[in-house]
C-alpha cells in the first residue's frame, strides 16, 4: 500500500507560523539597564560594550526619549559615583548619583517606570558588594550590610524609585529593605529580587562599565556556584519569603534551565536579565562579522521568554522594541 506520510508541524505560510507561535514577546516585558556618571555633558562609550554609554544625569534624556520612542518605557539605573569610600556612604546619600538621576527622570519622564540596582559594590573603595567584616579581613559582614542596603532602598523610594532591585546577594536583605520600606510609608514599591545570581565571568564588562570590580578577592562568598541549581531554588524560595515580589536569575543565555526550574515553584514572575558579557559576545561576534546581529538578538531574547520568563533586562531592550515595532520578532 502507498503511504504519504503527513508532515508532523504545520506546514504553512507565516500567517499560520505566528497563529501558532506559543512565544510572544512585548516591550513592556523589556527593562533597559542604564548606567548614570557623575559630571556634566558626558555620554562616553564603555569600551567593552560598544553601543553602550555612560551618562551624566543632565545627558541620560537623550538615552531615555529614544527608549520611549521605541517603546521601552522601564529602565534600571546603575550609578557611577565621583569618591569611594569603604562603608560606600554614596549609595545613600540624598545627593548621590542615583538619587539626582530619579529624581530628574522622575521629573522629565514622568510616563518612565523606574527601578534601582540597589548594592554597594559601585560605591565601596574596595569593590565588594556589602562592608568588610573587621575580622576576619577580607570577609563581608553580612548583618552590618543590610542596614545600609536597606537605608540605600528607602533614599531610592524617596528620590521617586518606583522599584528596588537587590543584586548584593547578602542574606536576609530582602526582609530587611521590606521592612525598612514600609516603615517609611513606601508600601506599594515592591522589589525585585536578584535572587538566584551566579557568580560569573559574564559580568566583566559589567565591571569595567561600572568600575566595580574587587579589589581582591571575588564574590565567591556570596554570589552562587554555577554548579548548583537546588542552591538556587532555595535562594528563590527564601526570597518570596522574605517578601520579594519579583525573582531575578541572572544571567540569563546560560541559566535558562533555571528560569524554568524557578517558574515551577514560584507563583511570583520571573526576571531573567542577559548581562554585559552577552551583550559583549553578541557585539564582538557581529563586529566580526561571524553571526548575524540582529538574527542573534532576536533568538537569545525569545529563548529567555521561551523558558519561562516575564520580564527581560538586556542593553538590548531598543533594539527588540525596534524589532516588535516593526514585526520582526515576536
Ligand atoms: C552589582 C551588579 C552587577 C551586575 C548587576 N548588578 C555586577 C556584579 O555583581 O559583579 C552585573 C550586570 C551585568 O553584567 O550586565 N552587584
């Protein structure tokens, strides 16, 4: 007997492809990470991330209209501040640089929604994410830390944050900012926790951006072991606990199993967020002329919606609005 065999996808033309697509994507699910210096008139581009800058607050509007042009309407503020000390007092200082950024932005682009990268590794003369424990040296005093986290959180609340995002990775701060927060009256700003955070070389071009690197030592102690993906579920569960109303995996193109892994047990919605090093391979590869840009753009994003997460940060974020617009991706 004659068989034909019946081809198992559908077979069709794009009108039918995208009636069945299972993952869609839209700009609101984008947050651009922006990185704000002190000074005047600067927009200078981070070397290891071409096509990304550093601006002063007076500057960082040229950034934010093309954002909204594009349709990209969150943004987090990294803050790159003039003077270091080891208590990384700039981070909550009521003239530091994030606190001048949100309130100008809340001010010029009232329509924008605006989180914070709330740590201390961007203000600390020796680059660690929390303050040194005074023995044994070389150590982060967790508990000591988590005064200031959550002090820098509420000077972000004030200053017109409508969103906190931990990334310093200490214990217990998740309770502590929540609590701090509410004693202060800032109830409905909810916080995105950078929950389950690896310790990774993916953040390098992070760390020459924003002049974060250790001094010594690295942040082995307290970001995770790229190993582990039960640690990383704990972390997760913790952190809903704790009260975080969003859970961060970080980064994003080689975690992907963990966003999937973390949607299962969660109810909260998950931020996966494709950090400098993607971005940076992504840049390099294209410079090259190895891989298709924009082709390779559009697959890394769909593959973190794919596994499961609601919300995308990536330097990208113009770029994949851009593409929606123009029904390129999505
Ligand atoms: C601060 C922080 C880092 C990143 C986000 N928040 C750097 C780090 O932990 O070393 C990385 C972002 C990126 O690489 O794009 N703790």
């Amino acid at each position: 007997m004659d068989m034909t065999i019946r081809p198992r996808r559908l077979r069709g033309n794009e009108l039918l492809r995208k009636m069945v697509r299972e993952t869609r994507v839209d700009a609101s699910s984008l947050i651009y990470p922006i990185f704000i210096k002190e000074g005047s008139d600067i927009k200078e581009e981070i070397p290891t991330m071409p096509g990304q800058y550093r601006y002063s607050v007076d500057r960082m509007g040229e950034k934010l209209q093309s954002l909204l042009d594009a349709g990209v309407k969150s943004v987090m503020f990294f803050g790159i501040p003039d003077q270091k000390d080891e208590v990384g007092s700039g981070a909550y200082a009521e003239n530091g640089i994030i606190q001048k950024a949100l309130r100008q932005a809340k001010r010029d682009f009232p329509g924008m929604y605006l989180i914070t990268d709330v740590c201390m590794c961007e203000y600390t003369s020796h680059g660690h994410c929390g303050i040194l424990a005074k023995s044994p040296q070389e150590t982060v005093d967790n508990d000591r830390t988590l005064e200031l986290l959550a002090k820098t959180a509420v000077s972000h609340a004030r200053a017109g944050a409508d969103m906190v995002a931990p990334s310093d990775m200490m214990d217990g701060r998740v309770a502590a900012i929540r609590a701090a927060l509410d004693e202060e009256g800032f109830l409905n700003v909810p916080i995105m926790s950078y929950a389950v955070k690896y310790a990774s070389a993916f953040y390098g071009p992070f760390r020459d951006a924003a002049g974060s690197a250790p001094a010594f030592g690295d942040r082995r102690s307290y970001q995770m072991d790229y190993h582990n993906s039960r640690e990383g579920i704990k972390e997760a569960l913790l952190d809903v606990e704790e009260g975080a109303d969003i859970i961060m995996v970080k980064p994003a193109m080689s975690y992907l199993d963990m966003v999937t892994k973390i949607k299962e047990v969660t109810d909260v919605p998950i931020a996966s967020y494709s950090v400098s090093g993607e971005y940076a391979m992504i840049k390099a590869g294209a410079q090259l002329g190895y891989i298709d840009e924009e082709k390779i753009i559009c697959e890394t994003a769909i593959s973190a919606f794919r596994a499961g997460c609601d919300i995308y940060l990536t330097y990208f974020a113009e770029e994949i609005a851009k593409y929606i617009r123009e029904g390129r991706i999505g």
